[in-house]
C-alpha cells in the first residue's frame, strides 16, 4: 500500500511539473516581442512529425520546469506551422534544432547532450555569463516613444556631496541626446 502511494505522489508531482506551462510557443508574431526583453532565450526548433523532436521535448521541458518561468524563456517553435518563415529566415533545415538568443540576437545553438540534466547545466552556465553583463535593449525604436526626445541631464557636484561614494567636484554625466 505504501508503494502504490509513493508512486501516486511521485506521478501528481510529475504532472505539476509537466503541465505548467514553462515553455513559451513561440510563433512568426510573437517570437521579437519575446526574444528582445529576455537576455538569454533557449528556443528548441521542432517539426512534429520528427522522432528526434518528440524525444527531446520532455527534456526540454523537465529543464524549464526546473528553471522557473522567471529565470530566462524557454520556446518552442513549430518549423511546419506556427513559425515556418522564423525557421526560413534562420536557415532551419533539420530537427530538433536548440538556439540561443541574447536580446533578441542569435548567440550560437546547443549542440550538446539531449538530456535534461545536460540542457540544464548548459542553461545555467549561459545565464551566469548573461548575469554578469548589462543587458542592452536591442530593439530601440521599440523601447523609446519617438514623440519623446532623449535630454541630456547633468548634475553638479554639489548634488552628490553627501554621498561618500561620489567626488562632489565632478559632473557625472547621465544620459545622451540622440537625434532622429
């Protein structure tokens, strides 16, 4: 009885885990809107008939489970489908395909074990790396309004005199004008 138990627990804890939905379906549409605001995106190139795909999939998606949703995005991206000029537009000719994106730009592909704990490991090694660089907005004209001019703001020493960790003699320059 107690087996039968613990087997009831282990399969409801499989099912949370597989069926949050942690992996984003990633479309011709949506796929800039995703890809510019997140600084590391792992997106798994699929055709639904491939053997390969079908194989990789629970991989893919225990490793996204295990990240959480707000660590970086996990996509999935159909290349008959839903996302068939992305997948034109990248040259995808064979499947199961695992990019990576940093804003919005393609970084490099996985080329590595296709399991969970190897994708994970992977996974967690480029985000420390991402981590620990300034994430840059790629897409500009989406991230500025253009009716609203950049300024250029300067404030005097003396603004920062109380603040131990400035020299209050120095301008610090804060932002740049651009001119469209």
């Amino acid at each position: 009885k107690k087996k039968k138990k613990k087997k009831m627990i282990l399969f409801y804890f499989q099912f949370l885990i597989f069926s949050s939905k942690s992996i984003i379906d990633l479309t011709d549409s949506n796929f800039n809107c995703y890809a510019a605001n997140k600084p590391f995106m792992l997106v798994d190139m699929y055709v639904p008939w491939c053997s390969d795909c079908k194989q990789i999939a629970p991989q893919i998606e225990y490793a996204s489970a295990q990240l959480g949703p707000n660590s970086c995005l996990i996509g999935r991206a159909d290349c008959m489908n839903a996302a068939k000029n992305l997948c034109d537009s990248l040259g995808i000719h064979s499947w199961p395909h695992l990019m990576i994106f940093n804003n919005g730009r393609f970084s490099g592909e996985y080329t590595g074990p296709q399991d969970s704990i190897s994708v994970l490991t992977y996974v967690n090694s480029q985000m420390s790396q991402v981590r620990t660089s300034f994430p840059v907005c790629t897409a500009t004209q989406q991230c500025m309004r253009s009716d609203v001019p950049a300024e250029e703001t300067r404030f005097d020493g003396n603004y920062f005199e109380n603040i131990n960790t400035f020299e209050g003699d120095k301008d610090y320059f804060m932002g740049e004008k651009i001119d469209r």
